[in-house]
C-alpha cells in the first residue's frame, strides 16, 4: 500500500478518497425530522454511524468492537484482544438494510477464514459435525489442540468423563490459556501460588458464560445467508453461505446434547441462552437459531440443487423440533429447567431479534401472541432489561413503558425488538435515549478507566476503559432506525421476502429514505405529515417483488419508465420485475412526485 500511494502521489490519493465516498453515499441515506429534534439527532448520528463503519471496516479483517481502529493503548481495554460476537453484532446486524454489503467483507472474510478450525473444533470438543464458531475467540478461529487435550477436552465438554477426574496435565495446559475464549471460560480468577500461576474454576464444571454458547455460529451463518438474500449473489451462496449453513445445522442436529424425548420431538440440552443460562436445556437462543438455520439451509439446497439426502433430514428435524419454551401464561422464557447456573424463567425475545422469526410480516399468529406478550412484560416493568440482549437484569428504573428519561443500554436490542412487533410509538424514545446513553455509570465495564465521561464529543464511548472508543449503541440505533423504516423478512422462515415500509415509525416524525431489501430491491418511499407519497423500487436482480400497501384500502397505481403500467390492489401488492428496472408507486390518481424532509 505505501508503494501504491508513492506511485499515485497525493493529489490521487485525494481525488481516489473523494471518488470512494462519493460512491459510499450514492448508496442510500435516512432523513428524518420532526418537533423537538429529536428524530434530527437519530438522524444524525445515523449517518455518522455509517462514516465510522466506511472509514473503518474496508481491510482484511473488521474493527474490533472496542477500539476498533483507534485502540492507542495496546491492552488496556477490559476485555483484551479477542472478538466477541454479541458485541461484533453490534456494528454489522444491521448493515445490509444500509445498502452497503461490502461493509461485511472483512468480518465475512474473517469468519470464513476460521472455518477448518471450526470443523476442528465441532469434531473434537463437541463430538460433532459441521462447524462450531465460538462467541469468544480470536481472528483464526480456536486452537488446534495437543491430541491429549484434545480429546479430554471432549470428554469433559460432552460430559463423558466427570469433571472431578480431569488431569493434571489438562490443568496445567488451562492454565496458560486466555479464561475469556469460549474453549477455557470456566476458568475464573486465578493467582500466583509459589511463583506458579494457579486458576481456579466457576464452580460449575465444564460451564461457563460463552463455553457452551452455541448461537452466535447461527447468527453468523445467517448474516451470510442475508447477504445473498440482499443481493441475490448465487456464487455467494454456492461458495460462502451454504457451507456455513450446512456447517452449523449439520452442528445442531449431530451434537450429542441433541436428543429426541419422549414427546417426540428433538430436545437440546447442556447449552448455554447467552452469558446467563449456562448448561440448560432447549434454550430460547439455540431452538430460535434451528428455527432460523434450517429453513435457511433447505432453501439454500433448493435453489443450488445440492444434498437433497441431507435436505429430507433437515425438513424432518426441523419437522419435529421441540417449541420455544414458554411459561405458564404463553410468554417466552430463556431455558427449560434443569439449568447448571442462571434462572431459566426470565423473560426473553430472541425470536424477535434475529432470524427473521417474529416480524410484522409474520403469519404465525401464536409466535405473534407469545412476542407481544413477553414484550409487555419487559416493556412494562425494566427489572427484566439485560444490555446484551433481551433477557433479564435491570436499566434505571421499574417504571412502566418508555419516556425521555428512560435509560437504553449501550448492547440493548429493544429497538429492532419494538420494530419488529410494530411498537413505532416506543421508537421516538428507545432510539435517541440510547444514543445519549443516560446511565453509563451503570452501563459501562469500567466507568472509572473512562474518565466517567458518557457520550465523547465524537459521538463515541469509551465502555471498557482507556483507549476503547467504540460506536455499539450506535450501531444498535442504526438497525433500529432501518427496521423501524422498512422491513423485508418473509412471513414465515426460508419464505419469500415481503417488503412493508414505514412498518414502526413514530407518527411525530417525518422521514425519506433509500434502503435495500431482500430481494436486491433498493427501496425508496417518505413519510411527511403521516402520508406516504410514493414508493420507488429499482430491481437490481429481476426477482418477482411482494410489498405490503402502505395505502390500505385504496388501488395503487404502478408506474414503469415514468408511464402508468398496472393498477393493483388488496393488502399485498405482487408484481414482476425486470433487471435494472425502476418502478414507482402511488395511490390511484396520482403521481410520484419530489418530497422534501426539512433539516434543523
């Protein structure tokens, strides 16, 4: 790079920055505007959040979540070197709506690169097979073992061999290891015993808060699938996201803590529902990723013409896959008990998240009921918000619903959780509450290495300490600002993608936008005063498109070249699209025409 940057001199350098950018905005924007400026200040930081990621995420490997590029002081931060992917999640769950896919290519090049170890590791530490991507680990992926190691490791991890009868020569190998990497963190705090560094475990066996967290592999594999969903890219979905598919549900359905009970249906047990549950059984995260992995992987299978033996195991898994556990009242719980540590009875809403499980598209009028159920629980009394996801802890207060001084943790997916049920109302204070991060001295891993300042003049954070600037609730806002502006998940898992604009906007704000859907649809639409002008769609793979009337009731006049083509009508629009084509929708009689969204 130094000899192409002397051989360009600076003036190219200059006129090839100022062409990148140029291209990186023609991609799409979010306006928004409303009284008392606050939908302005989401806006924003919306678009500052996207200037982080372009200036950052365009190497070969992606901006650690806390430094990212700007990490001055070595080690300093609290959680060391390593990625962790809930935090990861943070900055890329959200970007493919942003219609700038190849923000990921550095994080899908680094996942990817990783995957013969994570075969590895699926085959010795599990005793399993496809692929186990640890939440915690390092940019290649976990470690090749000694064989001994290797294989107690996967006799205490799959709980074949007591773990009073683990070796001493499986000690001293843990002992020189990192206790945050999901292959040694039931490791707890350790200390120099005659000159010799002693650990000591969790009081809980082989467990600890991301050993058996098997879910952030399916989140990964997914955001794969979503890029070919977004862009249609079928060698894509030949050479990258298939095999990840394949990998994690051939993981899922041969991991011996994967067995059928007596009703019938497949149970798993010995895993981890984030950092909370540890060894629990049929654990929200891991029955909501099957039921977004494996319909994904048959869809996947179909559209390459690959493994039709294994798709028939697959559809009759998933056939027969046990239901997400609930409590007594139909409200979605984290684990069914026994659990080795953790309360398997909070509240959670993982399905609501990720996966494209519970959106304002969905049909499943049961999974709608449970969602909205067990949203109201944590809606209404906050003792049951967690940061990292949606399960359990506390944020302020136990005051009901959401006002200007409800506090939003920095990891919190409450917005995308209000998007996806259609809660537009709770968005005017979930997005910017969590941009001014009200409480960070209780959100923070280390409040005082931060100086105890919140928000930094650059709009960033220092969570974990000296040195770690880092962006994660703005990232989080950012999905929550693109789901509340426009969604294209399918009804129901491996389906075909219905796009709804404007699915959960706060009817205070005025908003214009240019966003991707599933589908390769770029997707343009505004709201001003609550009416909804147009729609203009551009194809950029021909796909047939399926949109939600944003004008219930009313026919729709369809508008090709600029001249009216079609007039459709009912409560979903379906219509062909040719590659390179621009479409434009308004309601009957009238026409697309310029909108503009005041700026403060």
């Amino acid at each position: 790079q130094l000899d192409h940057a002397q051989a360009t001199r600076f003036n190219g350098l200059v006129a090839g920055t100022e062409d990148w950018w140029h291209d990186f905005w023609s991609g799409g924007f979010v306006a928004l505007h409303g009284a008392g400026g606050g939908a302005d200040f989401v806006g924003r930081n919306y678009t500052y959040f996207l200037y982080l990621m372009g200036a950052s995420s365009r190497g070969d490997y992606p901006p650690r979540f806390g430094g990212m590029l700007w990490n001055v002081t070595g080690g300093m931060q609290e959680w060391g070197s390593q990625f962790w992917w809930n935090n990861m999640d943070c900055y890329y769950g959200g970007l493919m709506p942003a219609n700038r896919p190849a923000l990921c290519d550095p994080l899908f090049k680094m996942y990817f690169g990783m995957f013969d170890a994570c075969a590895r590791a699926a085959r010795e530490v599990w005793h399993s097979k496809g692929i186990y991507i640890p939440e915690t680990g390092f940019f290649n992926g976990p470690e090749n073992l000694p064989p001994a190691i290797a294989v107690e490791m996967g006799q205490l991890y799959s709980l074949q061999k007591p773990w009073a009868d683990r070796s001493p020569a499986f000690m001293r190998y843990a002992a020189t290891k990192n206790p945050h990497n999901s292959l040694w963190n039931w490791i707890g705090n350790g200390s120099w015993v005659d000159g010799t560094w002693t650990i000591k475990g969790r009081r809980a066996g082989p467990h600890g808060p991301v050993v058996g967290l098997f879910h952030s592999g399916a989140k990964i594999a997914f955001l794969f699938w979503e890029h070919y969903e977004f862009t249609q890219d079928k060698t894509w979905l030949r050479d990258r996201a298939y095999p990840m598919l394949k990998g994690i549900a051939e993981f899922y359905r041969n991991y011996p803590g994967t067995k059928m009970g007596a009703d019938g249906k497949w149970h798993i047990h010995n895993v981890n529902n984030s950092e909370g549950i540890w060894g629990g059984t049929d654990s929200q995260e891991d029955i909501s990723a099957m039921r977004g992995i494996f319909p994904a992987a048959i869809r996947a299978s179909r559209i390459l013409n690959v493994d039709p033996g294994l798709r028939a195991k697959w559809e009759s898994f998933l056939a027969n896959l046990a239901p997400l556990p609930t409590n007594a009242k139909g409200q979605w719980v984290v684990a069914r008990p026994p659990t080795v540590h953790g309360n398997p009875n909070m509240p959670g809403l993982t399905p609501a998240i990720y996966y494209g499980l519970c959106t304002v598209s969905t049909t499943n009028s049961a999974m709608l009921q449970s969602a909205n159920a067990t949203y109201d629980v944590i809606r209404n009394d906050q003792r049951w918000w967690r940061s990292a996801s949606a399960n359990a802890s506390t944020t302020n207060s136990s005051a009901s619903g959401f006002n200007p001084q409800t506090a939003v943790s920095v990891l919190s997916p409450i917005a995308t959780i209000a998007a996806h049920l259609g809660r537009g109302a709770d968005l005017r204070y979930i997005l910017p509450n969590q941009i001014r991060c009200l409480r960070p001295q209780g959100d923070f891993c280390d409040w005082g290495g931060s100086g105890k300042a919140g928000v930094l003049a650059n709009r960033m954070t220092l969570r974990e300490g000296p040195g770690d600037i880092c962006a994660e609730r703005l990232g989080r806002v950012a999905r929550g600002v693109n789901d509340g502006l426009l969604q294209s998940a399918p009804p129901m898992p491996g389906g075909d993608p219905l796009i709804t604009v404007f699915p959960a906007w706060p009817a205070q704000w005025d908003a214009a936008f240019t966003l991707l859907a599933r589908g390769a649809f770029v997707v343009s639409s505004a709201r001003v005063n609550g009416t909804i002008p147009f729609i203009q769609i551009r194809s950029q793979a021909g796909c047939p498109c399926r949109l939600t009337n944003p004008w219930p009731g009313a026919h729709v006049t369809l508008f090709r070249n600029g001249k009216p083509s079609d007039t459709l009508s009912g409560a979903i629009l379906a219509f062909p699209t040719q590659k390179g084509e621009t479409i434009a929708l308004a309601p009957e009689g009238r026409k697309p025409s310029p909108i503009t969204i005041p700026e403060s």
